[in-house]
C-alpha cells in the first residue's frame, strides 16, 4: 500500500511535468555554444557535484561492493548516455518543440512493454482509450511537419530513445527499490555523463560558437532542475506508481516545449498543434484515472 501523501506525489509529478517539458528550450539554446555531447556530459559532470554533497548530508550512503551498484551504473548508461545524449544530438536539427512531440510515444511503449512483465498493473478500458487518444492527439501534432521539415533520421534517432527509456523505466521499478533515490540519481547520472563526454572527447569537440550569457542561463537550469530536482522526483514516483502512469507526464511534456518554444525562440504553432495538445491532454486524464479506479478496486 502507498503510504506516501498525496500531495508529495501530485508535486513531484508535476514537477517532472514542467521541468522536463522547460528542458527542450534549454537545450535548444545552449546548443547555440556547445557540442551536443559535450553540453549533455558537463550538464549531468555539474549535478552530480551539486547532488553528491547533498545526499551525503541528507544521510545517504553509497555502500556496498562495487556489483551492487552495476544496476544503477546500467540506468544511467541507458537513461543519460543513450536517450539523452541522442535527445541533445537531434535538436541540433530540429526544433525543441517537435522534438518533444516525438517523446509523446513514451506512454504508448510503456503500456505495451508493461504488458510483458509480470506484477506489472495492466490498463483497463479506460486506461487504454487514453493511450488511443493520446496517440490520435500524437498524429494530430505531426502533422503540420508533413511538409518537408521533418528530418527522418534525427526524428526516427528520438523515437529509439522513446522505446529504450520505457523500458528502462520498467526495469527501474524492479531495481529501484535496493537504491535510495537520491544515491540511484547520481550513480546513473556520473555513469552517463562519463559517456557522453567520452564520445565529446572522440569526436573533439566542446564548444561550437562563442559562450553567450544565455546559453550558460540554460546549463543552470539543466542541471540545477532538469537533472537534480527532476531525476529525484522521477526516481521518487517510480516506486510508488507504475512506469504507464508516470510516464504519462511525456503527454504533458511537448504542450509546455510548444509554448515556450512559441514565445521564445519563435518556433511555429498552428491550430492542429493546439487541438492536438488538447486531445493528449484528454488521453492523460483518463490514464491517470484509470490508475486511481484500479486503485481503489480490491
């Protein structure tokens, strides 16, 4: 039974709401100075140093043998190296509001993946007519990329990491339990950010025009709440919900990146964007309550 207040759970649910869908803009704009690889590598190098000195203050501990903690070394090379460092690549060519519109399919795997692990809670009806409807509202977003914008291989590149990071999180939810959070957070995030700035180091590459005050605005943000505040409270609701409903907030996501897409960097926003975002707004409601029925059922 989830002993956890409500209120805890509505706010780090939120919280991964707003922030993660603030992070496309962000990144869009520091791509402005930094190698893709190299900005995604030093974003998460800086939260674990801003994190460690907290978890260990807060009382967490990383003990253990070393095999303990090769789960936590797999999620961050999976969820860090992998879906992010190929999230950063592609806004190198697309915008950040499309980009987070590819991450709508998120829910969609996760569903379907679930369905294959056992112990997992499966969607009822209702559950599942919020997948349709917020898959329908996913198509009704894209298509006004039809018309020859749309680059095929970054697009399909995000669409790979939708499909890994679904089933990392389900993996999560089988794992997570034997780490604290905080410690699950900063393991996966040195892991990843050690592979990132490997592949920067290969490619010999830091910096891709001169360091404005803007793009440094971005890294801060980043780090301090897309990779600190963000990553706890995702880890933080992965132990009390299943991956389906958390992953619902992928829904959620793209609507903040088109607005603040629209209003700062000028990015397009048509009438099929704003139905569509309506429609997965719909999906996710009847997700998550979907979730709270089954819940309350013996």
């Amino acid at each position: 039974m989830d002993r956890s207040p409500r209120w805890g759970l509505a706010l780090a649910y939120a919280a991964i709401c707003v922030i993660w869908g603030s992070t496309y803009l962000a990144i869009k704009v520091g791509l402005e100075s930094f190698d893709p690889f190299f900005y995604a590598g030093l974003r998460y190098l800086l939260a674990v140093a801003l994190l460690t000195p907290v978890a260990l203050a807060s009382g967490v501990r990383f003990e253990g043998p070393l095999r303990r903690w090769w789960r936590a070394v797999v999620v961050g090379l999976l969820f860090i190296g992998y879906c992010n460092g190929l999230v950063f690549w592609a806004e190198t060519r697309l915008d950040s509001s499309f980009t987070a519109l590819l991450i709508t399919a998120t829910p969609v795997w996760t569903a379907l993946l679930q369905m294959l692990v056992p112990g997992e809670r499966r969607l009822g009806v209702r559950g599942w007519v919020g997948i349709v409807a917020g898959f329908s509202g996913s198509i009704v977003l894209l298509a006004p990329w039809h018309a020859g914008r749309l680059e095929f291989v970054p697009a399909l590149v995000v669409e790979a990491t939708v499909v890994v990071w679904a089933a990392t999180s389900l993996w999560v939810r089988r794992v997570g339990s034997t780490f604290h959070p905080m410690a699950l957070t900063v393991v996966q995030m040195a892991s990843g950010s050690a592979v990132l700035l490997g592949v920067a180091a290969l490619r010999g590459r830091a910096l891709v025009g001169p360091v404005t005050t803007r793009a440094l605005a971005g890294l801060g943000f980043l780090v301090v709440f897309g990779s600190c505040v963000a990553f706890g409270a995702y880890f933080f609701l992965l132990r009390h919900w299943d991956a389906a409903k958390v992953s619902s907030s992928g829904f959620i996501n793209p609507a903040v990146a088109l607005v603040l897409g629209w209003l700062l960097l000028d990015e397009r926003i048509t009438l099929a964007m704003i139905v569509g975002t309506a429609v997965v707004l719909l999906g996710v409601a009847l997700v998550l309550h979907e979730e709270r029925l089954s819940r309350r059922r013996p």
